[in-house]
C-alpha cells in the first residue's frame, strides 16, 4: 500500500484505468519505471 492514502499508483496498460482514475478525481502527478513496470502515479485532493 502506498503510504499517502490520497495516492494510487496504476500501470500504464489499461488505459481504461487511467480512466477511471481521472473519473472519480485523481489527477497524474508523474510516470515512472519500477522493477521493469511502467507505472503511472496520481493522487486526489481531499478537500
């Protein structure tokens, strides 16, 4: 689990997910490479 509750952390295959991220409020902070794995990272404002 990521240690900010508002994070997630997706893979950039679907697409689809990406997707529904960005549906319910997360915005993509950054794109990265880990252990092979091309991840995506976004969080969401909790206001």
């Amino acid at each position: 689990m990521h240690p900010d509750p508002r994070a997630a952390v997706v893979t950039d295959r679907p697409a689809i997910d990406i997707a529904l991220y960005s549906r319910i409020g997360y915005t993509e902070t950054h794109r990265a490479e880990e252990k092979g794995l091309k991840r995506v990272f976004m969080v969401k404002r909790l206001d």
